[in-house]
C-alpha cells in the first residue's frame, strides 16, 4: 500500500460520489470489479449506471476515464449530469447510459495509460489482423527511455528532441510520436499487443446495455487537448457515416469533425493520426444502430507543457518511484494539466458540458 501516494484527487471519493449521484437518480448500478488494486489498497472498478427501461429504442450515453487521468472531468460531469435527471423524468423511449471510468486504473493511479501502460485510444484495434505500423517512431523511441529525469542523459535527449522539431516542425514531430505504435510496450503511446481489460469491458457495456438501440447519442469524455477552458465537440471516425450527418445538424458550428488516417491532419490538439479510437469502436460494434459517436475535449495548458508533463510520468513508470517527493510532484503536475484547480477552468468546462448534454438529450428525444 503507498501511503505517501497523492492525497488528491483521488479514485474511491470521486466514485463513491457517482454511486451517491446515481442512487439519487433511480439509476440501476452494475459493477464491473477491475482485477488491479489502486494505490491504497482500494477496490477499483468501472460502474454503470442505467435509467429508464433498457430496451428503450433510444438511449443516451456518456463515457468518462477512457484516458485515467481525465477521468475526474469526466466523472464530475457525470455526477452532475445525474443530479440533474433527478428533476424530471425521461420520454419511454429513451434510456441514459452513463459508463463511469472505464479505465479505473489510469484514474486511480493518476495516469493517462492503463496499467499495461496502454493508451487506450490506441487499444481499439484488430489484433489478429497485421497491426498498425509506426516505423516513424523507431527515431524517438530512446529519447523517451532516458534514465535521467533532470540530468545530462535528459539534456541530451532533450536537444535531439528539439532538434527533430527544428528540422520537421513541432506538428509533424507529435503526428508520429502520437500516432501510437504497437512495437515498445516500454514507450509512449503504445498501444498494447492485446485488447486490455478496459477494452474488453467497454464491449462487454456495449453489448449489453446499447446493443439493440435504434438511435444512439454517446460522448466519451476528455480533458488536455485545445485552449485552456474550451469544451470542444467533436466527431472523430476513420470514415464519414450517415449517422455523422445527423450529429451536424444537431450542433451545427459547434461540432469539430476529424476523419483519421496516416496523413490526416488536426488544429485540435488531438492526434488525426492515430487509430484505435473508442468512438471507432463504438461505430463498429453497434452496426444495427443510428449512432452518434462523439468526443467532449475539455483544453486546459499547451501542448509542449503536457508532452513534458507525460514524459515526466513516463519516467517515473519505468524507472521512479511515486511515493517519494520526486513521485508526488510528477503526479501533482499531471493532475493539474489534466485537471486543472482554476475554479473558473472547472466551472467553466462543466457550463459547456452541461449545455451540450442539454442540447444532444432534447435533439435525441425528439428525433
């Protein structure tokens, strides 16, 4: 048990919260125990909660922790959202699905990647097929392998690293290293050799509580990525689909689309290059329904800032030690770029949220 790990936040009041929260909405809960423990000891889980009849043709559906760390954005929305269903009732035909932290480990150990040290958003792929390949990558891989945090090793690997931005440009240097590569279990943005628990349990959810839906509306939650305080929308997908059509007619200006691919390019902040997206999954493993598949991604500090702050943490998977000072300020930092404390940041993202929940439930009721 670390009993020196980060006080805050942390993973069993925030889901204790979302227990509470749903209770009070008349929500049905199912547990969906995680095989890991947290930091303390704790249990760990992702939990789901239901209201309204679940074969309704209609169902609405909120994801939060697909990346750990953004998970307490996430479940903060969440609560919120079902504080506010205790105040009406739904239509029969429509359902709310509210899938809380599926990366339970990320968010309780306070990291973006799971405790494969997959990311996640890369995990959605075929792995009895040939995997993507990165081979771009191989160039950056022992930059982020450095022993030293603050030593000659990380000037070093610093200045290649700089010097690869000079040469290419700060844009393409991160298209490669966030693409996700599927070689170095030991580097960043890997994304894994198998499909990990998360991803098995999110369609294990898929299967049993949206499957069968005519119309869908489902936004997976996020924080990171665009200027600091603005909650973009956006619909993030391999390839356009009838569905994508309808979700711009709902928002109109508001929804940012990015079709993927190995040379798509993105002002969002998020990587156009990579695969393996939940929303993809999502699209796939729901044929039979009118899915509208999008992202909230909540900005908060700049990009170089919150690539630095993820090599720290990477550093500190493969070689440090997260109960010592130099463990507790590497966490403090990552949860502050991915949740930042600005009262105003908060109160902010969640107005945003909330507006767009209100809009996508009012759009789905009476599709």
């Amino acid at each position: 048990m670390n009993r020196h790990f980060i006080e805050a936040p942390g993973f069993t009041a925030q889901r204790e919260r979302f227990i509470e929260a749903a209770l009070a909405a008349g929500a049905d809960l199912t547990e969906f125990p995680h095989p890991m423990r947290g930091p303390r000891g704790e249990m760990l889980a992702t939990d789901v909660a239901l209201i309204g009849d679940p074969l309704a043709p209609k169902r609405f559906i909120v994801i939060s922790g697909t990346h750990g760390i953004e998970g307490y954005y996430g479940s903060e929305a969440q609560i919120a959202f079902l504080h506010s269903l205790q105040k009406r009732a739904l239509p029969a035909d429509v359902c709310v699905i509210v899938v809380h932290l599926i990366n339970p480990w990320g968010t309780a150990w306070l990291r973006r990647v799971n405790e494969d040290n997959v990311d996640l958003n890369r995990n959605y792929v075929a792995f009895n097929e040939l995997l993507p390949d990165n081979a771009r990558y191989e160039a950056f891989h022992d930059i982020y392998l450095c022993r030293d945090l603050d030593g000659p090793a990380r000037r070093r690997a610093d200045e290649r690293f700089a010097a690869e931005i000079e040469t290419s440009g700060l844009a393409t240097v991160m298209s490669i290293v966030e693409a996700g590569q599927y070689a170095h279990a030991d580097g960043i943005f890997f994304g894994g050799r198998q499909a990990t628990w998360s991803n098995q349990t999110l369609r294990a959810i898929a299967k049993r509580f949206m499957e069968g839906a005519q119309t869908a509306m489902c936004f997976d939650l996020h924080t990171g990525a665009g200027a600091f305080g603005h909650a973009m929308l956006l619909a993030v997908a391999q390839e356009s689909y009838p569905a994508l059509v309808k979700s711009q007619s709902v928002f109109g200006p508001w929804l940012y689309t990015i079709i993927t691919g190995p040379a798509a390019t993105t002002d969002s902040g998020i990587a156009a290059t990579a695969t393996g997206y939940t929303s993809q999954a999502l699209l796939d493993s729901l044929p039979g329904t009118d899915l509208m598949q999008l992202v909230i991604e909540c900005g908060t500090y700049d990009g170089a800032r919150g690539h630095s702050t993820l090599r720290d943490d990477h550093w500190l998977h493969l070689y440090g030690d997260p109960e010592d000072e130099t463990g507790r300020r590497i966490k403090a930092a990552l949860a502050e770029h991915f949740y930042p404390a600005d009262r105003d940041w908060r109160e902010l993202v969640q107005l945003r949220t909330r507006q767009i929940f209100e809009r996508g439930l009012l759009a789905l009721q009476t599709a």
